[in-house]
C-alpha cells in the first residue's frame, strides 16, 4: 500500500507542479506533456531558453531540466 501511496503523492506535486509553472512562465508553450520519464512541450524556438532558465530557477534543485533542439 505504500508504494501506491508514494505514486499517487508523486502525481499530486507533479500536476501542482506543472500548474504553478505553467501559470508563472513568462511565455507559456502551446502544450505540455508530461509523461513517466520526462516531459515534452511545443513552444517558440525564440522562447526556449527563457523558459529553460525560468523553470531551472523556479524548479525543486531535485528536478533537472533538458533540452532538446532538432
């Protein structure tokens, strides 16, 4: 029962997570996915580095934020 537990609590704060961000960026992407392992999300080429540097300084020091460019 624990272990459910903890991944229902993991949801919780990630959900909360991507709200509180998603609310405070200064130029919210179009979408953000969040999947098991990482995320993904669909925004300006212009706006990825501000919002890179946003989430890395708003962002538990636990969470680490990449990107990718194609």
């Amino acid at each position: 029962m624990g272990f459910r537990m903890s991944l229902i609590g993991c949801n919780l704060y990630m959900e909360h997570l991507k709200l509180e961000d998603i609310r405070t960026v200064p130029h919210p992407p179009f979408w953000w996915c969040r999947y098991v392992d990482g995320t993904h999300a669909k925004l300006k080429k212009e706006y990825a580095l501000t919002i890179s540097i946003h989430w890395t300084l708003t962002l538990n020091s636990q969470l680490k934020v990449r990107k990718k460019e194609r």
